[in-house]
C-alpha cells in the first residue's frame, strides 16, 4: 500500500519530494498523481489506476492547489463529500501563500496548509518533518 498519495503537476516538485522521501527510505511508498482527476482516479481504482485494490488509501495526500483539470480545492470538495474518503488526512502543500487559498483549504477541510520553501534544504526538511509527523506520529481515524 502507498502510504502518500503526492497530487502535483509540477515534475520538478515531484522530483524533489521524491528525493527527499528517498532520505527517509520512504519514496517507494509514494503514489503520484498530476491533477485531482487523477488523484480521483487513484483513490477510486479507475482510469489510470484501474484495477488498483480501491479498499487501501493513503495515510495522508500531499496536495498541490493550483493544477491543472482539477484544481486541489475541487479536489478537496469532492474527496469530503465521499463518505470512504472524507476523513483522509490531507496536507495542501503548495506555493500559494495567499490568505483566501489558506482560508478555502481549511473551511473545505484540509488537515494542514504548508507554503513550499524555494530553498532546496527548506524544501527537503519540510517533506522530511511532514512525512515524519503524518506517517509516524499521527493516529488516524
């Protein structure tokens, strides 16, 4: 099972959140989907995920807001709304620092809002400390 669920068009985000998972041996347990669609998609064992055991989820979705297709806010209202997924922990990781897309991901239910660092070690020991914290320490419902 994918313990993270990393939702990110951005290939050189996902790049340096797989290098960073890597130091902590955790990358191999690192699913990657490039918009909400395919995080959907991911979660519910179809379209590029087909046959992909839907009854497993994540311990916790990295999730970028600004993608393209689905956006992370669409993404987060329909992931509430579904009873299977609605209490998955989710950390918006994303370079807005824009207090309306702080205050949308909170009131649409995210778990944690974090802006990425430009500085590569800021970067590494953010997704170091947030894998960490959601894969060791917290108990999930």
């Amino acid at each position: 099972m994918n313990k993270i669920l990393l939702v990110e068009d951005n290939p050189d985000d996902v790049d340096l959140t797989m290098i960073a998972l890597g130091k902590n041996s955790i990358a191999g347990d690192v699913a990657v989907a490039h918009d909400g669609i395919e995080a959907l998609e991911y979660l519910n064992g179809t379209g590029k995920f087909a046959g992909r055991d839907h009854t497993l989820l994540p311990k916790v979705i990295m999730l970028d807001l600004k993608m393209p297709r689905m956006d992370g806010l669409e993404f987060l209202r329909r992931i509430r709304a579904d009873e299977r997924t609605k209490f998955l922990p989710v950390v918006v990781f994303t370079t807005s620092n824009e207090d309306r897309d702080k205050i949308e991901s909170y009131r649409l239910g995210a778990n944690s809002y974090l802006t990425k660092p430009v500085d590569y070690k800021k970067f590494v020991d953010t997704i170091q400390q947030l894998a960490s914290y959601w894969l060791m320490l917290n108990e999930a419902a």
